[in-house]
C-alpha cells in the first residue's frame, strides 16, 4: 500500500533503523489504545457516532539500481535478486527486534544502499494491539460492540493471505516488490493463533523446532527439560510449558522460588514446550495430534516466526516385511496424499531431501543407538514416506491400495510427514522426518493395546532423544549450512 513520505527516513545503520520502526509502531499502537478509551466512554448516540481511528503500521524498503548485489558470505537470504524497489510492513518489533535488525544488516551489507522506513498505510487492527491478557471486548456495551466496526480496523483476511509464499503474488502498477513472505497483518494474526493453539507466549519459541502426534513423547520432552534445569552447566537456561509455566536453570534463580505462570484450566490443542536458550537456539516441542489438517494449521502459523528448520518425530506404519516394530525411517522422499495443500503446493512440485537435515538425523540416530556400518542399516532404513488423510486407508480396498504403494516404492505410511516437508518447502523452512514404525498392518501386524505400550516404554524416550541431537547438530553446523538453496526461488524474498 502507499506510504506517509513526511515520515519516511533513510538509514545506513541497522539499530538506528530498527528503533526508529519501533517508534513508529509504538506510537501508533499506543493511539490506537488511547482513541480505544475514547470511544468506550463516547456517548451511545446515533446522532453523535464516533470518528473513524485508523493506526498504520512501519514500513522498510530498499531501491537498487545493480542487478547483481556485492554478497558477502555464503547466506541464501539478505539480498534482493535483481533491480528494483521492494518492500514489507513491520510489526512487534519487540518480538521480531533481533530478526528484523539482521535482515536491515544483511541487506545494508550486500547492496551498499540506504533503508527508508516510514508509515504505511497498511491499517493495524484493534485486536492486535492488546496483550494476550487483555480481553477489550469485555469492556463494551452492546452499542459499542455494534459501532465498533465503523470506527476501528478489524483483522481483515484479504490482507492475510499466503500469495507471497505461494509465488503468485503480483505486485499492483507502480509498487514495489516483497522483501519479505509475510506482511504484518498475516504475522499478527498467526501470533494471536499460535497463543490460542499451544497455550504459550510467541516470546518463548526457540528457532528448532520439534513436531510429534504422541504425547508420550511430550512426556519425555519434560523430564529431559527439568532434568536441563537441575544442571547447573545445562546451555538451557529455562523451561517453558503451557500457561507460560517457567522454570529456570539452577543458579538463574534464587533457591526456593516458584515457576512463574500458571498450568492452564484445560490443555490447548496443540500444546508447545520450550526449552530455552539465551539466543532463542533451543528447542521448541509442540505435540500437534493427529492428521495432516493439524499438521498444516500449526506449520502455517510456526512459519510467521522464521525458525531454522523443523523435524518431525512421530509413528508411522511400516510397509516392508523386513521391518520390525521399533524401526527408523528416516525420510527422503514423500507421497502427498494428504490433500491439505494441493491448492498451495502443487503436487507436481518435489520435495527435495536436504541433506545438511538428513546427515544431522543419521548422525544423531548412530550416536544415541550406539550402532555403527550394518547393525545401523538394520534398525534406520532411507526412503519413500506417504502420508495419508485417511486414518484408516487399510480398508479401502487392499489391492489397488497396495499397489499405490508399492509403485511408489514407499516404506512407510502416516499422517502428518509429507504435510510438515511440503509447508516447510513452502516456507522456505528447512525440514525433516525421523519416523518409527509402531505397527505393519499390510504384514498383519496391528497394534493392539498390549504392543504399543510395550513400545511406547522402548522406544519413545530414544526416539525423542535422537531428535534433540540432530537438532543440536543442526545448530551447531551454524545458519550458513543449514539454509539451503533448494528452499529459494529464482525471484526470492531478502528476508529469511
């Protein structure tokens, strides 16, 4: 949208950028708030209506004039591809502050030319200038509530949508290009979801990700996290679980104190674990459920938060005799049969194996067995995954299923796997699937009550932890072999 240019600066420094943003966006957050007051005292009158209240939020924006940007470093992102000017609305930047300050650097470094930021047009809507513990509807009368759409902006899904990701945004005559796949308005609302889904604050999501439909494993993850925070020389300085239920590292607390937050009165629906670190590299667990819808929901709001790569650990269905229960399958091809993104994703799009994911997961998966050359093959085998939307696709019919399968030259079948690759690949998200195989139903091996919890005891707990170390192995590979060419497009956003 068009920009206010009285307020628009220029800036060769990233800080001064960023704070100059922030002010923008406060100032015009704390209008919205004071005009909010206004109108809840305002005399409930037709004849006297309230003026319309309009806050925008801050905008950055580059013009180059080179085509080819003076790089520096081997980073996939921070650039702009070609000529141009290009452009993106900025919100919570006490949430996004580190972020948005390395992409101004990164773009500052590479293309020798100054940021403009300034006021957009680009309206902020009223609910997403209160906390997530202020609830302003309570506040109103039923007139109020009536009015308030003719005086305030409300969340408006015609600016929300996915087009940027998606490679068919098109830009209107005459404005610039995206820097980045998320406008403002579609991170404020995936912000607000994601409080709504797991049950904690955006604030405490670490950059690497765990996803899994169990929670056996959500029991696991919290005695691996408190028993972090028992050890004083723990990387892991803090522990965060539904309710914004804290617990700090021995020796960051006084002893004696209590974790900060509260247990929620029900679970969400999707709870998040975090297991923290200063710099936001720890890991964030989220236990999804079950079903690709699921799978898709939480992925399309995670994305807004630009994590470093994602990984699910979950169960899945093996389809070779030669597997055993407990096996590994670790995922470098998928069969999308789980529809949820067909419309976002086409399906004759592939899905590429990244191998800086893949080496991480079998380095992680020989450390924690302690196999090493054949014995390894035997308990991790590589290969084709489908995922289905059909819990129960065994009675569809056995021969054209089977036959599908095979085909495909598939070892596995679940849920969820193909939906997390195809967002991440969406997103520019690095991924990965490390699956185990609790049941052969092609093979006549279904699980019954007896066998999965004789499984569950055996494998979730090493499960789970083969999925902590190939994270760590993730980050501590360092950002410049992890973000991969393969996510990036010939046209591409500068922002990671």
């Amino acid at each position: 949208m068009p920009h206010s240019p009285d307020t628009t600066r220029s800036f060769t420094d990233a800080q001064a950028a960023l704070a100059y943003a922030t002010k923008i966006y406060q100032d015009q957050c704390t209008r919205l708030r004071n005009q909010f007051q206004d109108f809840l005292h305002h005399p409930e009158s037709p004849d006297q209506p309230p003026e319309p209240v309009r806050a925008c939020y801050p905008f950055v924006r580059i013009n180059t004039l080179r085509s080819q940007p003076e790089r520096h470093g081997t980073l996939t992102y921070g650039f702009v591809a070609h000529a141009g000017s290009f452009e993106t609305t900025l919100t919570q930047p006490v949430l996004y502050g580190k972020y948005y300050r390395e992409q101004f650097r990164l773009l500052l470094n590479n293309h020798g030319v100054p940021l403009h930021v300034g006021l957009s047009h680009e309206p902020i809507a009223l609910p997403f200038c209160f906390d997530e513990e202020e609830s302003f509807e309570s506040q109103m009368t039923d007139w109020q509530r009536s009015a308030l759409t003719d005086v305030f902006d409300l969340p408006d899904l015609h600016a929300m949508d996915d087009a940027i990701a998606n490679g068919t945004h098109v830009p209107a005559p005459g404005r610039p290009a995206p820097l980045s796949l998320f406008t403002a308005p579609r991170v404020d609302y995936s912000v607000y979801r994601l409080r709504h889904y797991t049950g904690t604050s955006c604030e405490h999501f670490q950059n690497f990700v765990l996803f899994t439909n169990y929670g056996f494993y959500v029991d696991e993850f919290i005695e691996f996290a408190r028993t972090q925070m028992g050890n004083a020389g723990s990387s892991y300085t803090a522990f965060v679980e539904p309710g914004n239920r804290t617990m700090l590292r021995t020796g960051a607390t006084p002893a004696g104190s209590h974790p900060a937050g509260a247990p929620p009165d029900r679970m969400p629906q999707m709870p998040a674990y975090h297991l923290k670190r200063p710099d936001r590299s720890g890991i964030t667990l989220i236990n999804i459920g079950v079903g690709p819808s699921n799978a898709k929901t939480i992925t399309d709001h995670v994305a807004v938060l630009r994590p470093h790569a994602w990984l699910l650990v979950g169960h899945c269905a093996g389809l070779r005799n030669s597997q055993r229960l407990g096996d590994y399958v670790l995922a470098h091809a998928y069969v999308r049969n789980d529809h949820v993104l067909d419309e976002d994703l086409p399906l004759a799009v592939p899905l590429p194996a990244l191998a800086e994911i893949q080496i991480a997961l079998q380095q992680a998966v020989a450390e924690v067995t302690q196999l090493q050359g054949n014995a390894l093959k035997r308990v991790l085998r590589t290969g084709t995954v489908a995922t289905t939307d059909n819990r129960n696709w065994e009675l569809r019919g056995g021969s054209r299923t089977e036959r599908r399968l095979s085909q495909s030259r598939a070892i596995a079948l679940d849920m969820e796997s193909a939906t997390i690759a195809a967002n991440g690949f969406r997103f520019r998200v690095p991924y990965g699937t490390l699956l185990c195989v609790s049941d052969k139903p092609l093979h006549g091996d279904i699980k019954l009550p007896g066998m999965a919890s004789h499984f569950y005891r055996q494998r979730v707990a090493q499960h789970l932890q083969i999925g902590i170390r190939a994270l760590e192995h993730v980050r501590e590979n360092g950002l410049d072999e992890l973000h991969s060419r393969k996510l990036r497009s010939f046209a591409e956003v500068a922002f990671q």
